[in-house]
C-alpha cells in the first residue's frame, strides 16, 4: 500500500524534501499557503542579495544558469532560480496553493501509550502500523469555506523560521504603539510590499528601524539611501554585532575545509582528537582576533561606538551573520543614517524615548526589524499539547537536525541556521528521503536525545549565553555531513587527494552525486 506524506511549505526546504522523496518513488502533497513557491524570497525588500557566495547557495544538482554572473546574486535572481528548480525537477504539480494547514494531530488507534516507546515511533523505521496524521487544510483564499483533513502517514515540516509571526517587543501601558500617532509594522510587512509601494511608504518620512540584524541593517541602509540627509533614517538598536563586507565573506567560506574543523571540539571525540584540537585551537582564536582587528581598521567602528563586546568566534557560533551594506557608514558619515545604542525605549505621541535622551526622537514610522517568534509557530501547529511541550522545552537541537526524538513520522526541514542555508537544507533532505526509503532504522529514543544534549555541550562551549538550539553546524557543517553520509552508508570523503580533502573548501558540488548512489 502506498505510504501518504505531505509537505507543508513550498520554500526551498519544501521543495528540497519534495524533489529527494519524488526520486524515491513516493507521491507527496505539498500544502502551500501562498499563490506561489520560494518561501522568504518570494517576499523581500528592493535591495536583497544573497548573503554568502552562490557556489555555497546552489541546488547540488542543478547550477546556476550561465548568465547570473555576480557572486551575490540579487533577490529576483535567486527566486529565478529556484522557480527554475522546480519546474525542471516537476515539482510544481504536486504542491497545492492557497491550501493553509492549521492543525495537524497524532493519531493511534486505542490507548496505546506513544510516549513511552523507547523505539521513535514505536520501530525506529519512518512508517508506523497503526499511528497517522490528522492534517487539517485550510483555503487561505477564504476563512469561510469548509476545511479538509487529510491522514497521512508522515508530515515534513517545512514552514520556515522567519515568516507569519513576527516578534514584536513588549511595552509597560500607555508606552506601546498605541500611543504613537505613526505607523507601526513589522519587517514583514515592509518585505511583503511592492518596491513601489515601499518606497512610497517611506519617501520624504522620518523612519526609525529597531534592530540590528540583516533585515535591519538593510531597510536602513534602504530608506537612508532613498531620503537622503533631508529626512535622516534612525536604527535604534540594544546589541551591536560584527557585520562584515560581501567580499570577506566569500574569503571564510574558502577557508572552510577539514583543516579548520580539526580546530573545533566535536561530540564523540576520541583521544587523538581532542588533543588536536587542543594543539590547534590557538589557531582558532588568533583567526578570530585578526578579523576583529580587521574590521576595526577598515570600519569606523570606534567612532560611533560599534565595537561589539563579544568576538567574533562566539557570534559565528551562534550563527549570527551580517553582511554589511556597501554604503552603510557612508550613510553614517554623510548623516542620512543615524545610529543610537539604547537597552529600551518606549514610544510616546509624536515618536520615540530612548534611555539614554531626555528628547523624544521625532519619527513617522516605525519599523521593527526584530525577528520572529519561530519556536512559537512551530508550537502552535500541533493539536497535542504533548507534542507542544516537546517543542517548548526541548533545549537541544534535533536529531540530525531534523528529528525531534519524542515526535514519531514526522520531519523538521529549514529549521536550523546555517549561513548556507540551502546546501545544508539539501543534505538533511538527501538523509530524509533515504530514511524514508527504509534504507536504515534510527538509534532508539534514548540514543538520539543523549546525541543532541553531546552537540548542544559542544555548541555551547562556543557560543555560551548566544547559543541557539537551531545552530549546531556553522564551524562542523563537514561533520556533521559525514554523519550524513555514514548513516545512508557513503563514503563521507569526497575529495579524490589528501591535501585537497584537508585543504579545499567543501561545497554542494562535492555532494551532487550523493543522490545518484541512493
């Protein structure tokens, strides 16, 4: 009988999983909330690119078309290519738009006890006997009409991190965003705007960003660009972060190979290894101070007191990455982008007060580029108030990154950080289909949490109070794609000589025929 999966998202994560699963001879649905494909490159502002080069941004089986020539291509560009993905792959028969999945349930049959298996869905195999999702589907087009639920026999979760529930700070009464005579919205929704309709939203008014991570930096940048010194943008923000120039980042990414992870503690490590890493771990720091100094030399950053208080080590291990606009403390310097460091701020009539003004700034807009509640959007899918405190409280990242231990038939795509978002999705998604294949079983329950609690150790010995429970790969993304390649059982070296496999950047490219072996 065949086995029923549906996919929920069509970003890149859901059409990853689609793509990997159609291979292995699998139908899945692919529930689509919006009209279209590509996730959180379908809506972004005028000025996105990508942040790290597309050799590390590619489908490992599909390059990039001849003509994109730039190392960072553009927003419209990788949506190209993405789209171009899916019709190639003929993934887009099998998603179904404007279908919204509100709810989905575990079901078993009498009053078998799930929770207490000690194998992950009662086998360790990727189907169960008797235990089906309940997926509840509803027309995103029109609340009103009637929902479908389906039962499946294993959901992928792809529905993204930074989309639909936005993060918006908390305010004593009377000193919120009802207060404010302005406008208030979210990043979101200034990515959800035509360009056109953006730039008439913001033109000619004073804008105040709260933030300081990508989508932050970049709006200023934007609206500072855009109003000039006549109408100067303010970026309120409580922690500064190292952001570093596009071509810096390209130079790291080379600098990624087995070498540089013989410097990074790894759970499981043996003997031999740990005393490596003890030998060559100085390396590590003085990489790190080097890039601080760096970056202190060529950016203004003592200047406007933007010298973080952390190093760069510890913000790479938390998988905070910033690509510094090219003109931003132009901006700065010429005075259309004005910087303010404040721990809080509350709004009143006519703008903002910040702690460390007795004025009020006086702004028309006011938008919060500060994140999204994901942990939450993920919560709130489930029926099961169970499954809700497994998401809540579970501190360590899933298993293999895509596998939470006490969550049978079913798979979290795109949940985890990673600068290369995309290559790293990809691997997750290779392991899933083989998983689904039934080509290996997984460790038992107790196996895979005692797995997760030695990576989240080993991440928090580098990231400390930043560590992030979705960001466990940025300094061992090798590593952890030799597990990979262990458990569906390839060779994890890809490389045809030594030096080049101690030496040479791993990228998508050294995997491309991973899928051809399955």
């Amino acid at each position: 009988m065949e086995k029923k999966i549906a996919i929920i998202g069509a970003g890149i994560s859901g059409l990853l999983a689609c793509k990997h699963i159609l291979e292995k001879g699998f139908s899945p649905i692919v529930f689509e909330a919006r009209s279209g494909i590509g996730g959180v490159w379908s809506q972004t502002i005028e000025s996105t690119k990508l942040q790290i080069p597309k050799k590390m941004y590619q489908f490992s089986d599909f390059a990039w078309p001849p003509s994109v020539t730039e190392t960072f291509p553009d927003d419209e560009q990788v949506l190209e290519y993405i789209k171009a993905y899916a019709v190639h792959f003929n993934i887009l028969p099998r998603i179904r738009f404007n279908c919204k999945v509100t709810c989905i349930d575990y079901v078993v049959p009498g009053n078998e006890d799930f929770p207490s298996w000690d194998l992950w869905g009662g086998t360790g195999w990727p189907f169960s006997p008797t235990g089906r999702w309940n997926v509840t589907v509803q027309d995103a087009r029109d609340p009103t009409a009637p929902v479908e639920v389906y039962q499946l026999d294993f959901v992928i979760l792809c529905i993204g991190k930074y989309s639909d529930l936005p993060n918006i700070p908390d305010f004593p009464l009377n000193s919120g965003p009802e207060v404010f005579n302005g406008k208030v919205l979210h990043s979101m929704d200034y990515a959800a705007m035509a360009n056109d309709c953006a730039a008439e939203l913001v033109t000619n008014k004073r804008v105040t960003i709260i933030g300081f991570q990508k989508s932050a930096v970049d709006i200023a940048t934007e609206v500072a660009d855009r109003n000039g010194v006549d109408h100067p943008c303010t970026l309120i923000f409580r922690t500064v972060h190292w952001i570093v120039p596009d071509y810096f980042i390209a130079l790291t990414f080379k600098s990624l190979n087995r070498f540089t992870e013989f410097m990074v503690h790894k759970p499981d490590q043996g003997f031999f290894i740990w005393l490596l890493v003890i030998l060559l771990s100085p390396l590590l720091w003085i990489f790190s101070k080097l890039v601080e100094a760096y970056l202190k030399r060529k950016q203004p950053l003592k200047k406007y007191n933007m010298v973080p208080e952390h190093g760069f080590l510890k913000q790479i291990s938390s998988c905070m990455f910033t690509v510094l606009p090219a003109n931003f403390y132009d901006k700065v310097e010429e005075g259309s982008l004005v910087l303010k460091k404040s721990q809080s701020f509350n709004f009143c009539k006519n703008g903002l007060v910040i702690d460390s003004e007795e004025t009020p700034i006086a702004t028309d807009i006011v938008i919060f580029a500060t994140g999204y509640k994901s942990d939450e959007k993920l919560k709130n899918i489930f029926k099961s108030s169970y499954f809700q405190k497994c998401i809540t409280e579970s501190l360590a990242p899933f298993y293999r990154e895509c596998i939470h231990p006490q969550i049978p038939q079913l798979a979290i795509l795109g949940y985890a950080d990673s600068p290369a978002f995309l290559y790293t999705t990809e691997m997750k998604s290779k392991w899933l289909a083989h998983f689904l294949a039934g080509k290996f079983k997984l460790p038992t329950i107790g196996e895979m949490e005692a797995d997760v609690k030695k990576w989240e150790k080993c991440m928090k010995y580098y990231a400390n109070e930043s560590y992030k429970r979705s960001c466990i790969s940025v300094l061992l993304q090798i590593y952890c794609n030799d597990q990979i390649c262990k458990d569906m059982g390839f060779n994890p070296r890809r490389k045809k000589w030594l030096l080049a496999e101690l030496f040479a950047p791993y990228c998508p490219d050294d995997y491309k025929y991973l899928c051809w072996q399955m």
